[in-house]
DNA sequence: AGTTCGTTTTA
DNA sequence: AAAACGAAC
C-alpha cells in the first residue's frame, strides 16, 4: 500500500532496526525519509557530555551504514528547534506522514502499571512485582525490515554534524579501544552476555572491577536495543535454567531483570513525576539544607577526598567514562552523605561524564542514595566507604589500579591509611596530605552534621505547613524562589596536586536548594530552568507547529489526519526531556500556589494530557498525595 | 511441620 | 535497623 506515499521516520532514543515500531510502520506505509535532528541546546541545561556525544556520533555513522544497505540513508539535521526541522524536512520532501516512537523504551506503558485503585506506584518492589506478574507478556520484539524504499532526498541535504571539538578527540580516541557503539554491537553485547557472564551474574555483581555486568547501559540508553528484546531472551535462558534447577542461574536472572526493572521505574517514575530530576519526590527534602562547598565538589570530583575507594571510583569516572554500579553507588553515597553536597550536582556530574548518562536513571539513582523516594536509604544513614571497601574491593586491587599513589600500602590499610602506622605509610611512599589527602571530613564529624541538617530540615518542615497554615504565604521552604544561585563553573577538569583541607564546620555554607550545575559554555547562562522550551506544548500559539503533536492520546497506535499531513503516534507524547521540563511547572503550581509569579515561561498553556488514561487532574492531585502522603514518613 | 535463630540484603 | 530469607532444630 505504499502507492508513492513517503514518510518520515524521526529518530530519536531507538538508534536501530529491528523492534522499531515507528521505522516498521514507515517501512510498511512506502517510502521513508529516515532523519536524526541534532538539538542539543532543547535539553537546556543537560547538553550530552564528551563521552556521550561521541557515543551518539559513532551509533549514527552505524545507523547510517544499515539504512544505507536497505535502501537509504540517515538524513541528519543541526537544529535548535527540533519540530521546526521536520517541518523542513517535510517540506523538502513532501512527506506525508510522520512516524516517531517514545522516548522511553519500556516493557508496559506507564499507565499500565498501576495499583488495585489505579494509582501509579510509589515503591520499585511493587511496581517491579507488578510488572512481572501481568497477565499478558510485552509486546514481542519486531524483526527488522529486510528493504527500505527511500523518499526522495535530493533535496533535502544533510547537515554535517559536529559532536567534538579538536580538544575532545585526543580524549575520545581511546574510547574507541573499549567500547563499540551501534545496534550491531549491542545485539553482539547482549547475546553474549547472556551466553557468558549472565549464569555468573549474582556471584560477581559485587566485585567493584568486575568484569562481568552486561555493559548494556549505553546502548540501552540511546535504544540501539529494545528492552523487550533484551526481556525477550533473558526470560527464554530463564526458562532454561528453571527447567535445568540452577538456583545459580535462576537468581541471576532475577537480579539482572531486576536491574532492567529499576531502568523501567526510572522512566515510570519521570513519567508520573516529570519533576523527578530536579526536585526530591519526598516533599520534606526541600527544606534539606544541603552544603554547599565548591571545594568538596572539587575534590570530590578529582578524587581527592582522602577516602581510598571514592577516589578509586572518581579516577576511573574521569578516566574512563564508566563505573560499576556498586561503585556509583559509593560516590554517590559519600557525595550526598558525607559530604551533603546537593544531590543534583552529582547527578549533573554523572550526567557529564558518564559514558551510559541517563537523565532518568541517575535521577533516580541520585534520588535513591539520597533518600528522597519513599524506598530509598534511609535518610540519616551514612555509608562508610572504609567498610564498604573491604566488601567491594576486599584486596584492594581495585583501589590500586586506580590510585598508584597507594599502590604500595598494605592490604589492611589500603581502605583507611589515615589509620596506618608512620612506618607502613613511610614504607609504602604515602605522605598524607602531601601525595595523597587526609580524609576531607571525618566520618563522625559528618554523622552528626547530617543528624544537624535532619533536624534543621524537619525544623524548616514544619515552619513552612504552620505558614502554610495560617495562610501566610512562606517564602521558606520556596525551592524556585530567590535562593537558587548560580553553579560553580568547572569546564576542564584540573589536576592540581593541592591538598585538600578540612572545613571548618563555621565555614559550611548552607542553601534549600541548588541550579544544577551549567557547566557547559554551550548554555545560554542566563537561562532559569525554568525557562521551558513550550514549544512543544499544546497552547503554543507558534503557527507552524503541528497541533496534534502533542496530543496526549491514550491508545498505543494513534492517527490524526491535519491539513493533509497525517501523523501517526506510537504511543507517544512528545520529547521526554523537554516534556519533562514542561511539567514541572505542573507539579509547582499544585504544590506552591503562589511561587510561579517570578518564574518565566509558566504561564503559556501548560498541562499537556500527559498520562493519558489518567487525566490530567488526576495527574496532578496525585502529586500532590504524593508528596503529602509520604513528608510524614521517616519522622518516627 | 513449625518455630527459632542467624545471615544477608536493602531501589 | 528491619525485613526477608534460609538453615537448623
């Protein structure tokens, strides 16, 4: 039924072939213009780090490759407004249609997964028990076309894009060595995995340089493999493996399903909390007065903080561009907790440098260590990386690769050398606080910094309701309002051998809340978060944006005929990110009435049908219960 | 079989 | 610290 008809498949976050519904449906509607749009300025302040632009750059020469193979080629398009390119791109071409899937690859749609009363759930268990136990299996994986007609492009020229600088190539080409974007390589990595390292899964997980986790993230997270592909074939070797009773295998499995059920929630919970990475989800956290240091975040990030294993995992960050979960894990612990830096600068540091960066994940991550979710940590309780150390890294190989100037301490120190004899530290080369640093803080000291800061946060808590209360409008607990400030710059990473030396707990700045670091030069500075890029939201008046964009339609496979141009949905709404950002302004105005007043850009007609089964009133109480519900809990 | 004790885990 | 899990009684 192609009869000349020409579409648009728009490429996004699902970089590959097969089990792409959006380039099936093309594929089967005729011919398909298959573009990539460059706009990196519309993720506002989470422009892609260096790692993971030349992750993106590599998987779209891939892409380019197979469309070309099957019978076109990969249009790409430099923009700074994404619906204006396709617009051009339909006009150059005379396109007729427009396929494009979620951004968010999930197993079920959001609005599936739901409690008995409806309701989307607050906790990763439920929502993963839930997940499991649905009666009907996601959708099965799509094979890939076997030909592709292309549309016209002669004239529609591509743009060159450009993902580094001279400055980031030198840096770049050792990545190459390790890894291997495209969705060819992440079919190779996920079967072999699943052949090798998976029945080992459960027993390695917790050695810090294993070598053994799926390597899967960054190819998940531009979608060069579907989950329900990778879901598809771990439940068949989990068939395999019951039917055989290897225990070994079973919980294997069900600890790596696990792991793809937390990447699940993490898109779940920004589905129903579009907010979630930049705001805690429990409501108190707000009035948390998180320390503000840049020489914490310094040293933190060059892995000077005189904690062995922190270091070992910043070094490998920098180095690198990857760290093992439970790794992660520690940084983002000691950042948080030890540190009480504010939990988003972390999460932006991550975001830079993290070769695998997921916007959804480490907000959830983050949120996780940091004990804003209502499953998470617990709020006042303190990691401490020396034990963890000797669970994760137990010989210290790992902390020795990383750190050579340690290298030579002997195992029983290697974690905590601030404990070690002169003799042993002398023997082994370490001069503390000369070439390596004396811990930044004691643990103890930051045990009852944090119980401080609980109370303070708790003290704040209830001024605000009383406030609140009385009608009085409080200013306090106001995240949005005038106590922002601007983040340290940090645009290269500088490796000064100065020692890092303990604050004075006098010195410790405190704010509610903190921008997330702008640390690129790429930003328009000037720019609040909260100047939202609208152009996606129904409301905006901009003529040449297609009003069915943004539709929120409920059903999995939508068409809407406008003006002669059909676009056909699957399941979408419209960029994540940027609805993301969008939304927030939903969430603030339920939650703090009168806080908007002083924000730019909230006023165009916001709320988009955002989960569509669920209206948008719903929507927003339930954001509302959510916060409520849970600002008691973790009071006893 | 049911209880208890110890261990492990903790999104 | 608590809960879930599992082994032992």
């Amino acid at each position: 039924m192609s009869g000349g008809r020409c579409s648009i498949v728009w490429f996004r976050r699902d970089l590959r072939i097969e089990d792409n519904p959006a380039l099936a449906a093309g594929v089967r509607a005729g011919a398909v213009i298959a573009v990539f749009i460059w706009a990196p300025e519309e993720e506002g302040h989470y422009y892609p780090g260096r790692v993971s632009r030349w992750w993106l750059k590599q998987t779209l020469a891939h892409l380019d490759i197979t469309l070309r193979s099957l019978g076109t080629s990969l249009v790409t398009k430099r923009s700074t407004n994404s619906v204006s390119s396709l617009i051009e791109v339909v006009k150059s071409t005379g396109a007729t249609q427009l396929f494009f899937n979620d951004l968010y690859d999930l197993l079920y749609e959001p609005w599936e997964i739901t409690d008995v009363d409806g309701r989307p759930f607050a906790t990763f268990v439920d929502f993963w028990n839930k997940c499991l136990s649905m009666p009907y299996d996601p959708a099965a994986p799509l094979l890939p076309p076997k030909k592709i007609i292309s549309g016209d492009l002669s004239r529609c020229p591509s743009d060159t894009l450009v993902f580094e600088d001279e400055s980031e190539k030198g840096s770049n080409a050792l990545l190459a060595r390790a890894w291997s974007p495209g969705w060819s390589s992440a079919d190779k990595a996920l079967t072999n995995f699943i052949n090798g390292p998976l029945v080992e899964y459960s027993v390695n997980r917790k050695k810090a340089d294993s070598a053994t986790t799926s390597f899967l993230s960054p190819h998940l997270h531009f979608g060069e493999v579907s989950v329900r592909k990778v879901f598809n074939l771990v439940r068949i070797k989990q068939v395999i493996w019951a039917n055989e009773g290897n225990k070994t295998g079973e919980e294997s499995v069900n600890l790596f399903l696990k792991s793809i059920g937390l990447r699940e929630y993490s898109r779940y919970t920004s589905f129903n909390h579009p907010c979630s990475h930049e705001r805690p989800l429990l409501g108190h956290l707000k009035f948390f007065p998180w320390v503000v240091d840049e020489n914490y975040f310094k040293a933190w990030r060059q892995g000077r903080t005189g904690y062995p294993l922190v270091d070992a995992g910043m070094r490998e960050l920098w180095a690198t561009g990857w760290l093992h979960d439970r790794i992660r894990v520690v940084v983002a612990s000691f950042f948080v907790k030890v540190l009480q830096l504010p939990w988003r600068w972390g999460m932006k540091y991550f975001w830079d440098t993290l070769l695998d960066a997921d916007l959804e994940s480490d907000a959830l991550g983050w949120q996780y260590i940091s004990g804003t979710l209502p499953d998470g940590r617990e709020l006042d309780h303190i990691d401490n990386p020396q034990f963890e150390g000797y669970k994760f890294d137990p010989k210290g190989e790992y902390v020795r690769r990383w750190l050579p100037e340690l290298s030579r301490l002997p195992t029983e120190w290697i974690h905590h050398p601030w404990d070690a004899p002169e003799s042993v530290l002398q023997a082994a080369g370490v001069e503390l606080g000369s070439n390596y640093p004396l811990p930044i803080i004691g643990i103890d000291a930051a045990k009852s910094r944090l119980q401080e800061a609980i109370l303070e946060m708790w003290q704040r808590e209830a001024a605000s309701r009383a406030a609140a209360e009385n009608g009085t409008e409080e200013g306090l607990g106001d995240s949005s309002g005038s106590h922002r400030f601007a983040f340290p710059q940090y645009v290269q990473m500088e490796v000064e051998r100065e020692p890092i030396r303990n604050n004075p707990a006098t010195m410790i700045q405190r704010y509610e809340d903190q921008m997330v670091p702008s640390m690129t030069s790429f930003l328009r500075v000037e720019e609040e978060e909260s100047s939202v890029d609208f152009r996606y939201l129904p409301g905006d008046s901009r003529p040449e944006v297609p009003a069915n964009l943004d539709l929120g339609l409920d059903s999995r496979r939508e068409t809407s005929n406008q003006g002669g141009s059909q676009i056909v949905r699957y399941n979408d709404t419209f960029p994540l990110f940027n609805a993301t950002r969008g939304l927030q302004d939903v969430e603030d105005s339920t939650e703090s009435s009168s806080s908007n007043s002083g924000r730019k850009g909230r006023d165009g007609g916001l709320v988009p049908v955002w989960s569509p089964s669920a209206p948008s009133a719903s929507s927003s109480s339930y954001s509302e219960r959510f916060v409520g519900e849970n600002s008691g809990l973790g009071r006893s």
